[in-house]
C-alpha cells in the first residue's frame, strides 16, 4: 500500500467521528511513529510503499481510536517537561499543568539558599513529577508513592528509561499512618475532580483514564489533601515546602483548611489558562 492511500483510508475511517484538523494531526503522529516520517517528509513521499507490518500498526490504531482512546495510550507514551514517559491504562496521561507545577518548584529551588536535599511525590502515577524533578535536581533523593502497583511498574521503568534514581514504594496514603522519612519537599497532584465534574469531561478520559487516579467523592472532595497535610506536618522538615495541584473550583476551601490546619506562606498559582491550579505552603514550627 502507498503512503496516499493509507492517509486516505486513515481519514475515510476516521470521519465521522473526529474533526479533519485533529485526524491530520492523529495520522501525522502516527507516521512519525511507526514509520519515522515526519509531516513534510510525509508530504513528499506520498508513493512509499508501506509494509504489511506497519498498514496492521495504523488498522489498530483506527480501531483504538474509534473507541476514543487516547492517542497516548494507542503510542504508549508521552512527552513531559521534555522527557519521554511511558504510559498505559494504569496511568493518568501527563498533562500540561502538572509541568507548570513541576516548573514552579524548580524555579523556586533556583532562588533559595539551600537547595531540597529529599522530595516525596505522593500520588505518582507514571512518575511524571518524581522523574522530572530528580533529572532537574541532581543531588536531591526523590521519593515517590501510589496505590497502584499497575502505575508503579511504568513509574519504575520511567525511571529508567530517564536515567535518574527514584525510590518508589506502594502506599495508600488515605490509610496509612506515617511515611519513611523526613522531607524537605512533599509534593502532589492527588484525585481531586468530583462526580459532580464528570458531566464536563470528555469521553475518552471518563472511559480510558483511571477512575482511581481522578475522582473523589462530592461530600469529600478534599480527602486527599486533608491527610497529606496531617502527614505532611509530621515529615516536613522544618522550613519544608508542601505543593499541591487543585481543583480550580476547591481553592477557596483548600486555604482554609491549610490555615486551620496551621502552614505559613499559602501561595496560589493561576495556569495559563488564568485557573487556580497549585499551592505552596511552608511548614514553620
Ligand atoms: C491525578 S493522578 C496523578 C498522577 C501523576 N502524579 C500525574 O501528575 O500525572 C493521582 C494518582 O494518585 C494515585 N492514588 C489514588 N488513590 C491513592 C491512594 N489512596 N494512595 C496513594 N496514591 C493514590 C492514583 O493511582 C494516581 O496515580
């Protein structure tokens, strides 16, 4: 089959169901993919001849995509703060946001006099946040922590893949009663959107993307952030730095409940798109 004929097959299949832009966009990542084309060499060799091997790679990737999988999901990976990660069904897919958060802190390491010399990243998922922190953090030990062992095993080979240490260990958090250490940073992007919030989200997320890793109950929405802070101000080290990414809607009730709960310097940072999407707060004895 010709490079021609499989674009024109690929959109024909695809028509109905997604907008010819992302279709485009869907069939160029792909081709970078399984056949090493980027879209203008695409463009010029559009009589390639396409091997059997590869023609089955995009028919699946049709049939993946008519059940709106997510593209990341279909390639398996994903890029983050400039590394690549793997992803699967077990792991929520990076998204842009969380490198705001990732960059929020390495910027604010930057400017302190001493530098975090141990992090722990509570809710890990791929690992995105451990591993981007550890490349960027030479001499600081990274922790990371999740419920589930299908995450951590990507987490792990994220790890590796990056070529920087994280040590990962199986935790829920919501049950568990210490940590293994003292840190100097806690950081994490917990479950945090509510039933009530499923009605706004797109199909591919609610079916392909964990539930475990996005939901919390509408009567308790702060469940997470509640324990890590009770946690937190036993294994911070003093002077030690919590960050958290929020709910845009819950800002307001997480302030008060890190007031009540006693941390200084509460800081809410907006993303790009003008939303409160993260928080920073000090432990201060
Ligand atoms: C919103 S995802 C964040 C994943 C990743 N850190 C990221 O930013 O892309 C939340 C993560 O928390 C984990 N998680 C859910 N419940 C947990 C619990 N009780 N204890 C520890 N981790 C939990 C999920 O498995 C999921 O990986």
């Amino acid at each position: 089959m010709k490079t021609s004929v499989l674009k024109l097959n690929f959109s024909k299949a695809l028509s109905s169901l997604y907008p010819s832009e992302e279709i485009q966009s869907f069939f160029s990542i792909l081709s970078e993919k399984y056949l090493g084309l980027t879209r203008l060499e695409l463009a010029l060799q559009v009589d390639k001849d396409i091997s059997e091997v590869n023609v089955n790679n995009f028919e699946t990737a049709i049939l993946r995509l008519k059940k709106y999988e997510p593209i990341q999901y279909i390639l398996g990976e994903t890029e983050f703060y400039g590394l690549l990660f793997f992803v699967n069904e077990h792991t929520l897919i990076p998204r842009p946001e969380t490198e705001e958060l990732v960059d929020w802190v390495l910027k604010e390491t930057k400017t302190q006099d001493t530098r975090p010399r141990s992090l722990l990243d509570i809710g890990t998922g791929s690992g995105c946040i451990a591993v981007s922190l550890a490349k960027n953090l030479p001499n600081c030990k990274v922790s990371a922590v999740d419920i589930s062992e299908g995450a951590l095993k990507v987490a792990v080979q994220n790890a590796f893949a990056n070529r920087v240490k994280v040590y990962f260990e199986k935790l829920d958090i919501l049950v568990s009663k210490r940590l293994s250490e003292s840190y100097d940073i806690i950081i994490s992007n917990p479950p945090y959107v509510r039933e009530l919030e499923k009605k706004l989200m797109h199909a591919n997320v609610l079916t392909h993307e964990p539930n475990s890793a996005l939901f919390v109950s509408d009567e308790n929405p702060l469940v997470f952030y509640r324990k890590i802070v009770r946690l937190a101000k036993k294994y911070l080290n003093n002077g030690g730095l919590l960050y958290f990414e929020i709910n845009e809607y819950l800002s307001e009730g997480l302030v008060a409940m890190l007031k009540e709960e006693g941390l200084k310097g509460i800081e809410i940072k907006k993303d790009v798109f003008g939303k409160d999407r993260m928080i920073k707060c000090v432990k201060n004895e």
